[in-house]
C-alpha cells in the first residue's frame, strides 16, 4: 500500500473496503463495478470469495501508471466518481 487516508467522522469499516477495493483492481485491472459485472455474467460464483475477499461493486479503480485506488463510504456512485476524479488529479 503506498498511501491510505480515512477521513474524520467516516465509518470504521469502510477503510477495509475501500483497500480491497484497491487490492480488486490490482489483481484484476478492471473497475470494480466491472469486475463484479463479469463475476455474475460469467457465473463466476466464487471468485469473490479469493484472494482473502475481492469486491464485485464500484468504487475501486486501476491506475493507467500502476496501482489502484479504492474509495468506499458514500454511495457506490459517489465512490466511484471519487476514485474517477482521483486519478484524473494524478
């Protein structure tokens, strides 16, 4: 992990999704709104169930540089347009 940031107020949990959010869109460079669509079209039952817990809905990103990014705690919308104006800062 290169850089994890929770803020205040936000809820405990939601740090834990955000980095397997990340750790999804690393280990499978798509979104993870993507990846989740492709895990139930291709009824792949089980993926989400590896690597310690994949996340199969939005809010995680990869980074055209390398890495991912993860962002969890609004909706998955909200998320996703976080993580989407995330990298576009980068």
């Amino acid at each position: 992990m290169t850089a994890f940031h929770r803020m205040d107020g936000a809820m405990l949990g939601t740090a834990d999704v955000a980095c397997q959010k990340a750790k999804t869109s690393v280990l499978f460079p798509l979104s993870t709104r993507d990846f989740g669509a492709l895990c139930r079209d291709e009824k792949l039952d089980g993926m989400l169930g590896t690597n310690d817990g994949l996340i199969g809905f939005a809010g995680g990103m990869p980074v055209p540089s390398g890495g991912a990014i993860g962002v969890s705690g609004g909706s998955a919308a909200e998320d996703e347009a976080i993580a989407k104006a995330a990298i576009s800062a980068l």
